[in-house]
C-alpha cells in the first residue's frame, strides 16, 4: 500500500482496487479518528472462489461498472427482468491491481486500464489531503474505448461501533425509499413493497435511523433524489463523517446496512458495518437490469449513465470528519 501523509491525517490506497484501505484524521481536541471499516477476515485464508473485492474489503473505492447480476430472482415489480451475469462484482477496476504513484505534496493517483474487449478503457483516481482539515477530496475519471450506457459508483464503507443504535444515520434531502428487491444475503430488518421516507416508518420496535440495529440482519435501501450529502454520527467516539458528492452525477444513494446477518463465508455472522454508496444505477443489481426498462427508470430515477470516448467523465467526493 501506499502512504499519504498531510497536516491532517495519512490514508494511503490498497493496489488491489485502489482502495482508500486506511484512513485517519486529526481532530481540533487531539483525537485521531479511523472512520472506514475493515473485515473481520482481512489476512485470513479464504476459499479461492471469493472474489478480490470481498477478500479485501474494505475503506472506500470506484465501482465502474456498478454492482453484480444476483442468482436470485427478482421480486415484485421486479420479477419481469432477468439479470445476465457480470464477470465481476463492482467492476474490473475493484476486483484488479491498479499503477499508484505520488500527486505532488498532499496526493496520490492511481490509474488502471481494462481488457481490451471492455467499452471502458482505463480509471483514474486521485486521492487528496486537505490542508488544514481532517478530510480528503477524491476525484474519479472514466475515459472508454466505445460508447457505453453504464450503472457506476462510488462504495465508501464506515465503522460501526459495537453497541446497539450508538451510531445515527444523518441522511441529506431525499425524495423516496425503496427496499432491495431480491436477497439481500440475510433477513432485512424490515421490507416494504412501496417507496417510502426512513422518518414514516412506524412499528418497528426499534430506531431505523440508529445503528447497529438489535437483530441480526442485512438491509439495502436506495435513496432516490439525494441532494449530495449524508453523514453518520458515532456517539461512543463522538465524532461524524460526512460524505458529500455531485447528485447530479449520483442521484441516488444506496445504503448497505450489514448487521451481521449475513452467515455464508466469509461473512460468518460477524459483520457490521454501513455501506454509504453514491450511483447512478438500480440498487447494485448489475449492469443488465440498470440498463433494462426497470421500475425505477419508469419512476423518473436514472440507473445508468451513457459515457462515450469523446467526452471523458470526471467527477469529484469528499470525505470529513469533525467531532461531535
């Protein structure tokens, strides 16, 4: 891994994925803070069949394209639409080694060029230190072969403290709520057939803004309409992180929340953890169903993004960190 060192905080990228694997900021009162998550079975032995992304998860990294067809079926207003595979889960880019180096004092970038069958020709990420502050500013750029009509995003992951609704989810403006409509590895800890806002919902037993939840389960809610913002309060460590992007790149956000439901290896029942994921796509089903007549596209929600050779995309997300 690679090391960047501000006046703030280090981070430093994982080759595998350029992942932002590590990073720690420093708070006005002194405190450093780690707010990415790690897994629990980072530098275990694990069966050859998992993928890259899965044996390594972990911080933050680009997912172009965004998502994996699921072995499931789909359900409800979903269940006309037959996923067709996709070679890798998140993309080439998540899944291989990318060339990292040093961008002056405060950054580094990191670039990975995709198989020559691919519509996309090569990623570039840069990764910056802000002076002065306890955050950084990231930068994504996706230049193609060939023009493409694609699900992408950005899947920072945060740390979940262990004690039950410790930690409290801040999203920003949203329009609607809709629930995962296909397996989400584990129960959800609830499901609801109609959009819906995370405030109206009633019934429960328990907070659905506050984290972990008391039951083990595994829930993905997309947020529709999203105005760039979302942030998550640790009240054990006392701190927040936001995560602020360009809702007109990712008009949705794709919440992963990992409440240890999961029992299939590596999972093993002992992951927690907050997925905050910025896409343009249909939840992380794959690049078929984003790019089908879905019902979110019939709901005025974009799933895909068209990227040609001519116009390379650029985008740019921040990440901070201040004490509560």
């Amino acid at each position: 891994m690679t090391w960047l060192d501000w006046d703030s905080g280090r981070a430093r990228l994982a080759r595998c994925g350029a992942k932002l694997a590590e990073l720690e900021v420093d708070l006005p009162d002194g405190r450093r803070v780690a707010p990415l998550h790690k897994a629990p079975w980072l530098g275990e032995d694990l069966p050859g069949n998992i993928p890259p992304l899965l044996a390594g998860l972990s911080g933050e990294w680009p997912c172009v394209p965004f998502g994996m067809a699921p072995k499931e079926p789909l359900a409800g207003d979903w269940s006309g639409l037959s996923p067709l595979p996709d070679p890798w889960p998140h993309g080439f880019a998540a899944n291989h080694d990318w060339e990292i180096s040093s961008a002056g004092s405060h950054a580094l970038q990191a670039k990975i060029t995709y198989p020559e069958s691919d519509p996309v020709h090569h990623l570039t990420r840069q990764v910056r230190g802000v002076s002065g502050k306890a955050a950084v500013e990231i930068s994504l750029g996706i230049h193609m072969r060939r023009e493409a009509s694609l699900p992408i995003g950005v899947h920072p992951v945060f740390r979940l403290p262990p004690e039950t609704g410790q930690a409290r989810l801040c999203p920003g403006d949203h329009d609607q709520v809709y629930c995962y409509p296909a397996d989400t590895g584990g129960m959800p800890a609830f499901s609801r057939s109609a959009p819906f806002r995370i405030e109206d919902l009633t019934g429960l037993g328990f907070d659905p803004l506050a984290l972990p939840y008391p039951e083990r389960s595994e829930t993905l809610l997309l947020l529709t309409g999203s105005d760039g913002r979302f942030s998550l309060e640790n009240h054990v460590e006392n701190y927040r992180v936001t995560l602020n992007w360009e809702p007109e790149v990712f008009p949705s956000l794709l919440l992963w929340i990992s409440n240890g439901g999961r029992s299939a290896a590596p999972w093993n029942g002992r992951h927690w953890a907050l997925g905050v994921e910025p896409v343009c796509a249909a939840f992380d089903l794959g690049t078929s169903v984003s790019a089908a007549d879905n019902p979110l596209q019939r709901a005025g929600v974009r799933t895909v993004r068209t990227l040609t050779p001519d116009h390379p995309f650029t985008t740019n997300y921040s990440i901070s960190v201040a004490a509560l």
